[in-house]
C-alpha cells in the first residue's frame, strides 16, 4: 500500500459562518474556500464539546472527553489513552504537531512539553512561543489592547510576531526536510487564530474597521430566549451576553481580520504541501477543521460554552483526498471521527476504543449516510475555574434535521435544523414532536451506556417531558474499558477471568 501523507490543519474558535465556502459571501478566506472547492464540504460536522480542551480530546483521541480524561479546560488526557501522534508514529509515519496543544492538564499555554508521539524537533505550543518573545513582547501579546488597526501599527505588530507565523514557518521547515525522508508524514499545525488575542497584522483588521463591515448574524439575533434554559438567559445579561437591542450584525474588526490573517498563514502551508506532492507524487490528504465555533450574538450570546447551537457547535470539516472530486456532504459526522477516517486511509488498524467511525467512504461524493450522529456534551469550562456558569451538564444528539439537548440542571431543547435553521423554536413540549423527542432520547440514552459516560443515570433519563422506567440499582452488566494497545483487559470482580465487550463476556 502507498501509505498517503497527511496535513491537518485545526483553527479555534472558527464557526462555519467564518468561512465564505460555508456562506457564500466574502470572508476573506480564499484558501479555506479553494480547499472547499476542491475537495469534500461537510454541511453538518459537530465539535464534541463546545470547549478548547474536550473538543480537542474527542479529536486527537476519537474518543468521548469523558472516556478520555480531559472533559474540561486543563485536564489532561488519561495515562492510557494514545493520541493520534502515537498511533501513526507506531506505524511508521513521520509525525509532528506544531502549535496549540492544550491537552497536557496545563494552562492555556501549555507546559512546553512534547508528549509522545510527536516529533520533538517541531513541537511549539504556546509555552514554547512564549520562550521565543522577551518579557516586553509577552506584556504587548497578552494585555495590549484595544484591538486595533491603529494599536497594532503603533506597536509595529507584524506577520513575524504572531504565534500563527512561527507554526507555519516551522511548518514549511518540516515539508522541506520531507523532501529527504521516505516515510510518509503526519503533520499538525494548530492555529489558536481566530481565538482572543485577535494579533495579526494592522492591515488585517483595518479591511473590517468601516460600521458598515460587520457580518449579518440573521434571525437568531433577535432570539428572547423564552422557552429556552435559563442559564442561557443569565449568560446573556452577563459580560459575555447580548442584553441590550442586538445589533443583528457581528462586527469585531480584530477577530474578523485574525480569521483572514490565518486563512493567509494556513495558505503558506497548503501551497508547500500541494507543491511537495506535485513534486513527489506522493498522494496527500489535506484536512481542515475548528475546534468549536462561537455565538458571535447569536441567541443573544457572545463566546463558547453550555450549549448546541450550530454557531457554537457546529465546526468547519474540509477534505481533500486523492480519493474523490469536490462534494458537498449532508451526512452528519464528529470531531472524533476524523481519528478513525485518517488511521482508515493510511491502513492503520482502529483499536475497539474509539468511539468514533471513519467517514472515509463519504470523502468525494455527496453520498448521504443518514444514520450518522454526532454527540455532544459539555460539563463545565475548567476545574480550577468557576466562571462561564460553573457546573452546567449537558448531553446533545444530532440525526439528520433534529437535535435534542439535554440540559442536566435545566430546561431541555429540541430543534428541527431543517424547518428551523436559527434553533428559535424549542419543540421539548410540543405534542406533535413527542415520537420524534422520545426516540432521539432513546438513542442518546443507549450511546451514553454503550460508550461508558461516566455520568450516565438518572439525570438524564427522568426529564419534566419523560421518565425512562429503569432501576439503577439493579445489577447490571460491567462494562469493561474497551482494548487501546495499551492495558490489559479488565478482570471480570466474580471470576478473576479476563472481560470483553460491553457485558461480562469472557475470552476463549
């Protein structure tokens, strides 16, 4: 097999309506929007958590966050959960991850480490840039402020400064030095643009700063929030909120420009990659996704956090693959299917525990698989960090047009995307929606057992709409951590013999 390359390429915080491929109108992304050209558009891919640390667990791992650790901001992955780097490493690949980490049980820099799996010479998390500027460049990078065209000039802010020119100048060090290795590569650039602080260039902000710049938000905007949970009404009213007449546009130069700043520093390393496999005639995948999204006013909030909503849920999925022509896919698919999709398409075998599934055969048609979900699910911003609501449960299933969210602590959510794109009418009550409610329940109710979620139980199954008869405290089936590579199986506590499955089944 000729083992293809592999180029994934990962912003934060950059919803689909960041893109013009997505919109149709000018976003000044015209590098995202040529690789959308080019190759397949999926329409419904879904972060797993709507937060940096979680989102990038389900990513990296194919797992759920709560399986593999790192639920929330600053947590860690477990000792025996691998990451991507690791599986493909094993295989022979020439693996490297060039920027934002975020998965080391650190702070939002990281501890400058690079975990295994990942080739040393080129790790360059936020710590590792932090070394490279001097004590006064950090003060101007994390406090400067306002965001300004104007700002940025006065202080000589240019391309060379930013984290997200260094990625891909060590990016383009990377794809060079390929040119003398026969093993097929992995490589990772990780942009934490278009993500506060919004540092690009003047030049940048200054095509956003005219009043009449801002991007129409549509009918969301003007969302009141009744019949919604409260704590996305506390949210708004609070300084990431909207709690005065929404504007129904999103104007925020600084991270407008930073979204086309980045668009420009991922295109540097799109041509070299392209050209490296014109040169080479090595087949290449090229990947391109976002963590999560943002609110941007929609609902009336602003920034990350507790809910499902497409703007802050719904996440950039671009694939170009040796495999199929340009597409547009309608299927739904996760953040932690692009795990299992990459180890499909390099002939890796996928260990029992991801919980995600390859989309490989979607890649380069419109073929739509309309049994595909995804799940979400959030649990709090961070441990050590009581602010953006504090402890919020919530579980979220999408299948074709519906979405059920179920909010731990408050009131529950239904939306049908298709009749409803802006997520404005609740249907959690409406009788005419109960079959369709109650079977999207069923089916987030047995993805929560059959995947282990910790958390799983009564909460989520007696809701004010339904009460799901079950007794918990029955004796039920052990459910063993699946095989990684890693641990041996679980002993069954009766018989001392080794587990399999999802019951206590035992090994011939």
């Amino acid at each position: 097999m000729n083992r293809p390359n592999i180029l994934l390429t990962i912003t934060d915080t950059q919803p689909t309506s960041f893109l013009g491929c997505y919109t149709g109108d000018d976003r000044g992304t015209p590098h995202l929007d040529a690789l959308a050209a080019r190759g397949t558009r999926f329409e419904q891919a879904y972060t797993t958590c709507p937060l940096c640390t979680p989102a990038r667990a389900g990513l990296f791992t194919g797992q759920t966050p709560t399986r593999s650790g790192a639920f929330t901001n600053s947590q860690p992955l477990g000792q025996t959960v691998r990451n991507m780097g690791q599986y493909f490493t094993a295989a022979g690949y020439r693996s490297a991850y060039i920027g934002k980490w975020h998965l080391d049980g650190h702070d939002y820099f990281g501890d400058g480490c690079c975990p295994d799996g990942w080739d040393e010479a080129y790790w360059y998390d936020g710590k590792r840039y932090l070394l490279d500027l001097t004590p006064e460049q950090v003060k101007v990078w994390r406090t400067l402020y306002p965001w300004s065209s104007e700002t940025f000039e006065k202080h000589e802010i240019d391309a060379a400064f930013t984290w997200a020119h260094r990625i891909s100048d060590n990016a383009l060090r990377f794809l060079s030095e390929q040119e003398q290795d026969d093993r097929p590569y992995l490589l990772v650039c990780s942009y934490d643009e278009p993500h506060h602080p919004f540092f690009c260039p003047p030049e940048y902000v200054a095509r956003y700063e005219a009043e009449d710049a801002g991007w129409d938000i549509g009918p969301s905007a003007f969302d009141d929030l009744q019949n919604k949970p409260p704590h996305q009404q506390e949210w708004a009213e609070g300084p990431f909120g909207i709690s005065g007449e929404p504007s129904g546009t999103f104007h925020n130069p600084a991270m407008m420009g930073c979204n086309a700043f980045v668009d420009e520093e991922i295109g540097r390393v799109l041509n070299k990659a392209q050209a490296l496999a014109d040169k080479t005639g090595q087949p290449t995948w090229i990947v391109h996704t976002s963590d999560h999204g943002d609110h941007m006013g929609t609902h009336r909030l602003r920034s990350k956090g507790a809910t499902a909503y497409d703007a802050n849920a719904r996440v950039p999925l671009l694939v170009v693959s040796p495999e199929g022509g340009p597409a547009v896919q309608k299927s739904v698919v996760s953040l932690m299917d692009i795990l299992p999709t990459l180890l499909d398409a390099a002939g890796i075998e996928a260990p029992a525990c991801l919980d995600g599934r390859s989309f490989r055969p979607l890649v380069g048609n419109d073929d739509h698989e309309a049994e595909r979900c995804a799940f979400l699910e959030f649990t709090r911003y961070e441990v050590g960090h009581d602010g953006f609501g504090g402890f919020l449960p919530m579980r979220a299933l999408v299948h074709g047009d519906w979405k059920l969210v179920l909010n731990g602590l408050g009131t529950d959510e239904l939306y049908h995307l298709g009749n409803d794109p802006d997520e404005l009418r609740n249907l959690i009550e409406d009788p005419a929606s109960a079959a369709e409610r109650d079977r999207m329940h069923d089916r987030l109710l047995a993805w929560m057992d059959e995947h282990e979620d910790p958390w799983r139980g009564r909460m989520w199954e007696h809701r004010s709409w339904r009460r799901v008869p079950r007794n918990v405290w029955e004796h039920a089936a052990m459910r063993p951590v699946r095989l990684n590579g890693l641990q041996p199986p679980y002993f069954d506590y009766d018989t001392g013999r080794p587990t399999r499955g999802v019951a206590v089944q035992f090994e011939e």
